[in-house]
C-alpha cells in the first residue's frame, strides 16, 4: 500500500504543480506561488527553500490526501468519484487561507481568475488520484490488489 500512495500521490501532486507553473506562465497570477508557499509557517519561513523542496512538501500533503482517499474508499466504498472530488476541493479551499496569510505577494481572495484555475487544477487533481488509484489498485501496473 506505501508503494501506491507514494506513487500515486506523487504523480498528482506533480500533475497539480504542473498545471499551476503553467498557468502561472501564461497568466502571471501567482497560483504556482501559492501553492509552494510556506513563508506563513514558523521555523520553516526562516529557510530559503528552492522549489524542488517546496514541491517535495507540497508532495507530502498530496500523499496524506491520498492515504485519505483509500481509507475512506475501502470504508465508504460506494463513490469513489464523490470521494475524490470532495477530498480535492476540501484541499482547494485552503486557497483562501493561504492568500490570507501569504508574506509574498500571491492572488488575493477577490480574483476570480485565480480561483478558477485552483480549483480547476484540484478537481483535476481529484480525478487523477481517482483514476490512478483504479490503475494502481485494479490494473496490472503494480498486480491486482483489494
């Protein structure tokens, strides 16, 4: 199961980062800045993180989701969709926390353009981890598991 959930989240998680960078790119809002930033917690805003490390945290939190997902598939079982979907826009609602509490300059809690692509990037996140778990758990990629 540790293999899975590494697996698994980490390719969502990678997959969210992604989609983030890019939109960044294209759009100059700062949701990839968003995502990494770590510069409200204590102890850690006193280090100067590269991205690699922020992304790496923003991995943890992906694999914690998706351990959460799994636990309450095999216990809920029913939706898996609706699981995934919830847990995803649960995470996309720390948006506006983390604008909030941003240091550096990240979209405000008003830009409607900014919400939009994270929490568009979320829902893809939650239907990545949905069918990757389905891959993972189901496929033959790593052998068929309960």
């Amino acid at each position: 199961m540790v293999i899975r959930v590494l697996g698994i989240g980490s390719i969502s998680g990678i997959a969210l980062s992604a989609w983030m960078y890019l939109w960044q790119q294209m759009t100059a809002l700062k949701v990839y800045t968003l995502l990494l930033n770590v510069d409200f917690i204590p102890f850690i805003r006193q280090v100067d993180w590269n991205d690699f490390m922020l992304n790496f945290f923003h991995i943890i939190i992906s694999w914690a989701i998706v351990l959460i997902y799994i636990l309450l598939k095999k216990k809920r079982g029913r939706n898996r969709w609706l699981i995934g979907i919830g847990l995803s826009l649960c995470a996309a609602c720390v948006y506006f926390p983390l604008s909030l509490l941003a240091n550096q300059t990240v979209p405000s809690v008003d830009n409607w353009q900014a919400i939009i692509i994270w929490f568009s990037g979320h829902i893809l996140y939650g239907l990545l981890v949905v069918k990757l778990t389905d891959l993972f758990y189901n496929g033959k990629f790593l052998g068929k598991q309960s």
